[in-house]
C-alpha cells in the first residue's frame, strides 16, 4: 500500500501514514505559471495499491482537479488499485436540483472523480447518505460519530447532556449520537411563518438547564449554528456546544463563532484547519487520521470496515 497526498490536507495525510507506519508518497503537485496543475509521481507505483488522499475544501475547484489529476498520473503508471480517500467531499450540498434548470454537482463530481480513474472512494460523513450511490464504483462512507462520542464522554457529565439538531434535516446524524450515549435529543426547527418576516426558531423538547450538544456534519458560514445556539439558550440551556465534522468556516465565520455564546466548537481535521481556526479560544481540532487510517488498512487487506462503527 501507498499513501500520496495533494495540497488540501497534507497534515491529516502524514498523520494518516504515521497511523499506519509508512512513509507518505513521494510526489510533486504544482503549479504553472498560468496556474494550470502539474502532478509528478517520483516513486513507482506499478502494481500497488494506491491511496490519494484530498479533501475537496477551499480553494474547492483547484483541490478538485489536484485530486483528478494526481489519479490520472497513478493511473497511468500502471497502479493496481486506485482509492480516492476524500475526508470531506465538496459540492456534497448540491445534491439535487433544487430549481429548473439547475445541475446536481455533487453527481458530476463524482463522475469525474470515476472517469479519472479511482477505483473506490472512502469519505467521511457524507452531507447525505445517498451520495454513495452517485459513484458506480466502491463508496465507503465513514462516520466521525465514535470519535465525538468519545470526546463528548471525556469532557461531559452524560447525565446532564441533551443532544440537539439545529434543523429538522440533521435529526437522524443527531439521533446516532445521542443513541450512542444515552442522552435525548431535541430539535431546533427554523421556520419562516410568512413570506417577508424573519425566522422563527422553535425548540422542540425541553432544554431547560442542559448542557446542549449541537451536531451537524458542515459549519460553513456558522449562522446555522449560532442561530440555533441563541435559540437553545433562550430556552433555557445552561450551556451549547457544537460538533461538526466539517469546518468549512468561509468568510467571517470564525469571527463569528468566537463572538457567539457558544462554549466551545469541536470540528474534526477532514478540512485542514486555517490559523484563524487554530488560534479561535473556542474552537477545537479532533483527529480523524486514526479512524482513516484504520479504513485504509482494512481496504488494503480486504477486511470489513463498516465493523470499524460496531
Ligand atoms: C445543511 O444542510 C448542513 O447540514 C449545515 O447545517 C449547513 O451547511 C451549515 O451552513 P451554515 O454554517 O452556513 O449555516
């Protein structure tokens, strides 16, 4: 088995190969003058089985075609296997057409991703399940749930926790977590009454004098999030806490997350985390190497890895 890795994420790639005790793959990723991509492989990979690792996060379109390319250049040095492993899957939110006229993205991406030449992929948190079935080729989508749960058990009082989603859309990810800690669960349902007047944010369940534990699998600009913080704490929470797989984080959200009651964001590292995010006082980076580099190794020997989730 090999490791490569492309710009997005290098630190979760060599934290990947630590876990698994191989070097990372020795390969160039850069950029002409015109800032067309240019991939070089400087190790053989005939006959081996190869893993890309690249999130497609900000800049999306570039990390995208540094992933497509890098696949092409394995496929055509005669790799035995090619696994996209792609810890956060951009254009995941363009899933269907939510208009006339109007693409579904996320399907073309992984068209591409497919005509590329990857044999598989292995992802992480899906924004939705049915993603998977976009790809015609092996789709294992792994779920950062164990991994906050064990965090949430480290650094909570289980007894006093209610675990939240902040819209109706997240209650079945919200659900597995509180399942696997015993804990409710209550729903922040966001409605616009009339058309023209503001949000109405409605909690559903009691939340009074809980710790809430908000659960989502993308914060990007964090109103989502802030919004439904706000709403929780109105309602009589002691205290909100998020955790959300993907930070995504554009524009001012971190300016935003940081002036928000909120106690404290947990993210994971699918999207590597920018210093903005590193130096916020309440916001904190989990691992996900471990969890990813145990799928791979399963892949690689052809063992199971939904049993990694029992
Ligand atoms: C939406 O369906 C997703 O699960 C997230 O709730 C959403 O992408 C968060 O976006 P924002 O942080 O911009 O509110």
């Amino acid at each position: 088995m090999k490791v490569f890795a492309g710009n997005s994420n290098r630190l979760l790639a060599e934290a990947i190969c630590n876990y698994l005790n191989v070097p990372l793959g020795r390969a160039t990723v850069r950029r002409f003058a015109d800032q067309e991509i240019f991939v070089e492989i400087q190790e053989n990979v005939r006959g081996e089985d190869i893993f890309v690792v690249q999130s497609t996060s900000f800049p999306t379109n570039d990390h995208l075609m540094e992933m497509l390319i890098m696949i092409d250049a394995m496929r055509r040095s005669s790799a035995r296997r090619i696994t996209a492993v792609i810890p956060y899957f951009g254009y995941a939110r363009q899933d269907r057409k939510p208009g006339p006229r109007t693409p579904i993205s996320a399907k073309l991406v992984a068209n591409l991703i497919t005509e590329a030449g990857a044999d598989r992929v292995l992802t992480l948190d899906l924004h939705a399940g049915q993603i998977q079935g976009f790809f015609d080729i092996p789709t294992d989508n792994l779920y950062a749930v164990p991994i906050l749960a064990r965090d949430v058990k480290e650094n909570y009082n289980l007894e006093n926790v209610m675990v939240v989603s902040p819209d109706v859309g997240g209650v079945v990810r919200a659900r597995a977590l509180a399942k696997r800690l015993d804990c409710q669960l209550a729903i922040v349902d966001k409605r616009r009454e009339r058309a023209g007047e503001s949000e109405v944010m409605n909690v559903i369940g009691d939340v009074t004098g809980k710790d809430c534990l908000l659960i989502d699998d993308i914060v990007d600009s964090g109103g989502t999030l802030c919004n439904a913080a706000e709403a929780l704490l109105k309602n009589g929470a002691t205290s909100v806490t998020a955790y959300i797989t993907h930070g995504v984080l554009s524009g001012g959200a971190v300016a935003r997350v940081t002036s928000s009651k909120l106690k404290e964001l947990v993210i994971t590292d699918s999207i590597q985390p920018t210093t903005a995010v590193q130096s916020a006082h309440n916001i904190r980076v989990i691992s996900t190497a471990n969890l990813l580099g145990e799928a791979i190794n399963r892949t690689s020997a052809e063992e199971s890895v939904s049993s990694l989730f029992d």
